[in-house]
C-alpha cells in the first residue's frame, strides 16, 4: 500500500516476468510495425511493460515477447526500445575539470 493510503498497481514485465510497481516499469506500444516507449503510459493501444534493463529487454526479444504482448501478426522493430535503455543504463560522463591543490 502506498504511504496516503492508495495501492500502487502492479504489472509484470515482459521480459523477466517479474512483478513489480507500475512505476518502476516501461510502458511500451506498438506503431506502424515498431515498438515505441510511452514515457507518459497515456498513449492509446495495447501496452506492455518492461523492465527498463538490458537484461529484460534481451529476454523479451529472445522470447519473442513483444510480439505476444502487443497482439502482432509478426516481430516488430524493438530498436527504439533498445535506444531508450542504453541511454538510462549509460554510466555519467566524468568530470572534466581537475581540482588544483595548493
């Protein structure tokens, strides 16, 4: 239960099969034979969740996934997808600036 007293919804992913916290999670859709991130989980049409790991995401491909969830008649383009994660598991830059002592 959620700390105001309201339940947090559940879904599972579709890659690890884990349950875990909506909001912990990616929503994703179909379009146009491609598979897009819905950052907002507002867009229209059958969604699928996944967890926003590289480890989820290769499993769900594997598994064919995607295509299951979103209801395709064939495998659609996850690239989009795959972008989306790289960019969040990317470690920070290093500071470029070195501090002087004296």
């Amino acid at each position: 239960m959620h700390p105001g007293g309201k339940m947090i919804p559940v879904r599972t992913c579709i890659g690890s099969r884990a349950r875990a916290p909506r909001p912990s999670l990616l929503r994703v859709v179909a379009r146009d034979g491609r598979v897009v991130v819905d950052t907002t989980a507002s867009m229209t049409g059958r969604g699928a969740w996944l967890s926003p790991t590289m480890q989820a995401y290769e499993s769900a491909v594997r598994r064919k996934a995607f295509r299951r969830a979103l209801r395709l008649d064939s495998e659609p383009d996850t690239s989009e997808v795959l972008h989306y994660i790289e960019t969040l598991e990317q470690p920070p830059p290093l500071s470029t600036t070195t501090e002087e002592t004296g």
